[in-house]
C-alpha cells in the first residue's frame, strides 16, 4: 500500500501519484492496483485523492492520480486506432495493372506459382538458368553462369567468381600432364591399362584448389534462390495467410498488457462516482468532461475493434491444461470494464450530465447509457 500524500519531502518518490508515474513496470502496476483498491474500499484515503494541498489550495494529489490514468486509457485509445489502420490497409490488395492480366489467366489453369513473376517488367528478357551440373562440370567455365544478366547474379558473387577463373586450374586449356582424359573401355586387365594398351599417368589425388571456392560458390547460390522464392512466395495471399502471424493472435498481442488499463478503468470510475458525495471541494468536476471524453472515445475503439473481420465478438471456452491463457481473454475483460465504468459514472450523476460539456455526438451517446440500450 503507498501513502497517497506525506508531509516529508524525502518520502514524496513513495507516494502513489509518483508511484503511478515511475519507469518500473512492477511498481507502476501494483501502484495502479493499490489504486482500484482505496478507491472500492477505503474512504478515508479517497478523502487525501479529494484534498487539497496546503498552503496554495491546489488538488495535487487528484491531478496526477487523474492524469496517469488517463494517459495510460489514451494510449490504449492510440495503439487500437493505428491498429485498425494497419488493419484495414493489409486487407486491401493492391495489384498492378501490368500483371493483373498474368495473374488471372495463371490462377485459372492453376500454375500461378510457376508463370507469375516477382517483379513484371517487359525490358526484362528471360535468361536461362545453367543447370547445376554444368557449375561443377570440371570443363565448363563457372563465369558464365554468374552472368549479370542471371535473376540470381549479385556484385558480391561476380568478384568470387572473377578471382576463381584467373586462379583456377580449370582456366583456359588444361596444361597439366597429370592430368589425360581416359579412353572409353569396356574390360580392361588393369586399372591403369587403356583399350590400346597404353598405360595411364595416375591422376593426383590432391583436392583441387577450386573445390572449396566450387562449394562456397555452390552455397551462395542456393542461398540466393532461397531467398528469391522467399520473396516471390511473400506477394502471395495464401502463403502470407499460411506462414504469416495470425490475426487472432495480433489482437491479443494489442491487449497483452491490458490489466492495468482495467485497473485504471476500475479506480477512476469508482473515484468518479464517489466525489458525488464526498467530494466536497469539487476537484473531481474540474476533470469530468476530459474523463468522459476519454472513456467515450476508448468505448469507440474498443467497439470498431471487435467489428474488425478476423476479431472474435466471444471469448473461447476455458481449457483444463496448467498453460496460462488469460491474456487472451483480456480483451474482453476490457470491454466489459469500459462499459461497467460507464454505466458506474452515469446511473451515479444522472441527469446532472446534461450540464457537462461534451460533443454532441458524445452528449447522444451518454443518453444511450443514461437510457440503458448500450
């Protein structure tokens, strides 16, 4: 429990406005519980929030618990706004018009996976790719299969491959005399005995110096492809579905954190509605239309937010294992505290709203709680 004010100054860091606003997210949360607490249960110490500071007569102690609170409820108001953008602009598909025709005819015959492009250009002329035996046959040039004009060339492997062809045994002619290309046979008496019987110069069994740069080579490539399929298979709808986070989960990550908003939500609706008897200096009044505002404008986020397609309106059925699945109830645990703070502040003042400034789309509002059909 933190002391909401002190008559020490060395002890001010310990009192729950300063508590509240600190950067440790364990004392921000138990300060913000604290505060649903005394606010439900303890008369006395809502009597310090109402106070007002001595000498100057300023309410303090209500301003920075108030204004906490609503920076923190604010906040949530943002993230589920940028969310909804983020949202509705994913939804839409954005297609080109020089490859919508492409698309469609490949996804008729199902083959858009082999005839789509990644990047549709008509200067673009399609090169052949060097079949993979070819970059390890010992008599092929491994410089051509790196061409600048390949889709998988790069700068990085145009220098690898420019230093191997000057340094490899394999450039030019072959000029060693260790090394003769064997004759055709079918039965031989020996394994160093040609068909006209000519004897064979043994072939050196050292590893060749272009083996390592063949194989290195080998793996840049492979690693080029897999990053071209990995950005040809990303533009498609299917696969971002399939590999892609889930958008059920992506709602439940905006709410993650969610409880001390409903602990803010709980001490500010309970403070509220309790100044309407026992705040006797009228410090809650100065900040009621702000608070209504704020609690309003969250109520419309909340609820375009369950009407987003892949959000669900009902909370699923609780499993029997030991894993811990709150967090993905919170949201709704949200929704209902918003509406139950609502509904605490207007059945407490009633009427008496009218004389609040507010917008006149909120004032309608206000009267759907007021009338009971929210």
């Amino acid at each position: 429990m933190f002391p909401v004010q002190t008559a020490f100054p060395e002890e001010a860091q310990k009192c729950l406005p300063n508590v509240m606003s600190c950067s440790s997210p364990l004392l921000k949360y138990l300060a913000f519980q604290d505060l649903m607490l005394l606010s439900q249960y303890s008369p006395s110490r809502r009597q310090e929030v109402f106070s007002l500071s001595q000498p100057g007569g300023h309410p303090h102690n209500w301003t920075n618990i108030s204004r906490e609170c609503l920076g923190v409820l604010t906040n949530l108001t943002s993230r589920l706004i940028a969310y909804q953008e983020a949202a509705a602009s994913n939804g839409r598909v954005r297609l080109s018009s020089s490859s919508s025709e492409t698309r469609k005819s490949s996804s008729s015959s199902g083959t858009s996976l082999i005839n789509d492009t990644v990047d549709p250009s008509p200067n673009l002329v399609p090169t052949p790719l060097t079949p993979l035996p070819l970059l390890l046959k010992p008599g092929a040039s491994l410089k051509g299969s790196w061409d600048s004009g390949s889709p998988f060339a790069s700068p990085a492997i145009g220098r690898i491959t420019g230093a191997l062809d000057q340094n490899s045994p394999w450039h030019g002619s072959v000029q060693s005399p260790h090394v003769m290309r064997r004759g055709a046979k079918l039965w031989t008496c020996g394994p160093d005995i040609q068909s006209n019987g000519s004897e064979v110069s043994p072939v050196s069994k050292s590893p060749s110096p272009g083996s390592s740069e063949g194989q290195r080579l080998l793996h840049v490539w492979l690693q080029s492809i897999k990053e071209q399929i990995k950005h040809f298979l990303g533009k498609r709808v299917l696969f971002m579905y399939l590999f892609s986070k889930h958008p059920e989960a992506s709602s439940q990550e905006v709410f993650a954190d969610s409880q001390i908003h409903i602990w803010a939500l709980e001490g500010l609706s309970h403070l509220v509605a309790a100044s309407f008897s026992e705040d006797r200096m009228g410090v809650v009044q100065t900040t009621l239309s702000t608070i209504l505002t704020t609690l309003l404008n969250l109520q419309e986020a909340v609820e375009k937010h369950f009407k987003l397609p892949h959000a669900s309106s009902k909370p699923a059925r609780p499993s029997l294992s030991l894993v811990d699945s709150s967090y993905k109830t919170l949201r709704f645990a949200v929704r209902s505290t918003l509406k139950t703070a609502i509904y605490r502040i207007t059945t407490k003042f009633g009427e008496h709203l009218h004389a609040v400034p507010v917008s006149s789309e909120h004032r309608k509002k206000l009267q759907q709680f007021l009338d009971f059909k929210e």
